[in-house]
C-alpha cells in the first residue's frame, strides 16, 4: 500500500513513528516538542526577576577575632540596646566612656567631635569597632560613615575573643 505523491513515495500509516503507541497518544508526541519550549519560557520569564545584577561589591567575611596587641588605642562598642522610654531597640556607640545614639543626629555629631578630637592624638588613624552580633548592617555601614567623616582612616571590626 505505497503511495506515490509528486515529490516521492510515503510509508503507509502504520509504519515510522506512529506504528507506536496509543492511538490517543500520538497528538501528544507531536506536540511534545513544542510543550517543552512554552514551559522553558515560562521558566525564563518567572526567572528573569530573580536574577538581578546591583552595584557595588560583593566580599565575603572572615573570622573577625581581635588580637591582644591591636595597633590602635580609639576602641568603640557597638551595641543594639532598648532606649530608657521602653521603644523599640536602638544601636548606641559607647565610646570614652559615653553613649552614643545612631539614630539621634546630635548625638552622632557629637560622636564625631569626640572621635576627631582622639584621631589628633593617635597616630595610627584606626578605630577598632566591636560589634555585637544583633547591630544591623546598615547601621554599621552609617558608623563607617561618620567615622570617615571624623578623619578615621580605617575601621576595624572585630569580636572580643573569648577566653576558654
């Protein structure tokens, strides 16, 4: 049961391809193809959100343990403390014997005034910060700033190393 067309011979039904399989199965082998491309690009476009690029830079932290012998007299602690009004948790800086409060503008001048005056002192231009674990990020990130600002030229962070 050949037949002859104008541009050839073809195989009967039952040979090839469809001699295999379900008869209700075959339409979903041919359009297997083509489902495999609609559900990649449904994928890519419920990916392509996700994948953003940002700027700036991406670094990964070491172990921040701080030596006995630390190059720079100008130490601060960093802590995130309830404030005396029973609010919500605040980051505050004790440093020379003061507290300092992130989120008050006077008092983070004030931070400033002092640091700058100590940096005339040392030599080394450093401060070392020892963070607690609860501080957030951006508020370490808002410390750096204000030190810069004071003339610090690097910022230490390091956790006080724990005695066993």
């Amino acid at each position: 049961m050949n037949t002859r067309t104008t541009w050839g011979w073809l195989p009967p039904p039952d040979e090839g391809i469809w001699r295999y399989g379900a008869t209700w199965m075959r339409p979903l082998c041919a359009a297997a193809p083509w489902l495999t491309l609609m559900l990649l690009a449904v994928l890519m476009v419920l990916a392509s959100g996700r994948f953003s690029a940002a700027t700036g830079v991406a670094f990964d932290l070491p172990e921040a343990h701080s030596a006995d012998t630390v190059p720079t007299r100008l130490v601060a602690l960093v802590m995130r403390l309830a404030p005396e009004t029973g609010s919500a948790e605040e980051t505050y800086v004790f440093f020379e014997d003061s507290r300092y409060a992130l989120s008050d503008p006077a008092s983070a001048a004030q931070f400033i005034e002092t640091v700058g005056e100590r940096l005339t002192s040392e030599s080394s231009g450093a401060l070392m910060l020892f963070v607690d674990v609860g501080v957030p990020s951006g508020d370490l990130m808002n410390l750096t700033t204000l030190a810069r600002r004071a003339g610090v030229k690097r910022v230490l962070c390091a956790e006080k190393r724990r005695e066993r």
